[in-house]
C-alpha cells in the first residue's frame, strides 16, 4: 500500500483553450486582471495612476507616429504558444484587414511590445522578457516607472535578447524595426 506522503500530484499546464473555457465558465472574470504565463494564472499587479498615465503617454505618441505603419494595442491578448497569451501594456502589430478582429495577433504579428513596470520590473525582465525572446518577439521595451528609464531589448536569440540598451530623459530611442524615434522627453515630462 502506498502511503499519501510518497505520492505526488502532477499539475498538467492549462493550454490557452482551457483558459478561454475557465472564462466562459465564469471561473475567471473580465474585471479580473490576470494573464496565462507557461500554462499558469498570473495574477497581474493593480494599475496606479503613474502606470496607467505612462501608457496613455506612449498610446498617443505611438498612434500619432505609426498611424500607417501598425495597429496598437493597449493592454490586449497577444498569443506567444498553446499555454502563454500575455497582456502587454502596448504591442505595436502589423496592420492587417480584420483589425484583430477574428483573432488576437500571435508573435509573427508583433513588430514590438511595450511593458510599463511600476512593481513589476524584475518579474517582466525576468519571466516575461525570456518569454518574449522566445517567442521570436523582435523587439520589447520596458519602461521603469521609478527610473523614469526604458530599456530597448533587441536580437532575440533562443530565451533572452542579446542586445539591451538603457534610455533616460533627453535620450531619443530609435526603434530597431519600425521607422521611428521617440524623444523620450516626450515621455518623461519632469
């Protein structure tokens, strides 16, 4: 007889259909703010107005500059793998016909993705950025609300970015596969 203590529970990851299933089922809520990371629920941290200003900052500027040149998402789906569909503050998209409107956009579709971390930082850097690499995203920004900095990750290569490029106030970034520079004075006003 084998006693409890020697048996042991293997969690199977949930696949983005059973997620979408968790929340058809009403498990899961649309005012709840989480994501699925590897197969796991990632509860997401809450939006403070510095968070939520920023990326209201970057959404104008973005659609202003890139109106003919890619769609902008705030804060949508964006599906990397059958077990991970993030929710990345902005993801800049190749245009396409339907608008997003048949599908959420997957990693081919991605021409950049922007994380705005205020609590977050080390867990973007450190869970979603390999994610990210993974997934053949080739370029991802993360600003840090504390550091009133972004940093430019590019050369995806396997799990991690090979080129990482930190940005302040008074510096101007240009982005590596689009054309476009942001005066990140645009971004930081004070």
């Amino acid at each position: 007889m084998t006693s409890q203590a020697n048996r042991q529970v293997s969690i199977k990851p949930l696949s983005v259909e059973d997620y979408y299933t968790l929340y058809e089922s009403g498990i899961i809520k649309a005012s709840d703010r989480v994501e699925l990371i590897h197969g796991k629920i990632i509860r997401m941290s809450p939006i403070g107005s510095k968070h939520g200003g920023y990326v209201k900052i970057l959404n104008r500027i973005l659609n202003q500059e890139l109106a003919e040149q890619a769609i902008i998402g705030v804060q949508d789906p964006v599906r990397l793998s059958d077990h991970s569909e993030p929710e990345p503050d902005l993801a800049i998209l190749h245009l396409r016909s339907d608008d997003y409107t048949e599908s959420h956009p997957i990693g081919e579709e991605v021409y950049f993705l922007i994380e705005v971390a205020d609590s977050s930082v080390g867990y973007d850097f450190d869970e979603k950025l390999p994610l990210y690499a993974a997934a053949g995203i080739p370029e991802v920004w993360i600003l840090d609300v504390q550091k009133q900095s972004i940093t430019q990750c590019t050369q995806a290569d396997g799990n991690v970015y090979l080129q990482m490029d930190a940005y302040k106030k008074g510096m101007t970034i240009k982005c590596a596969v689009l054309d476009f520079e942001l005066d990140l004075s645009r971004v930081f006003k004070n």
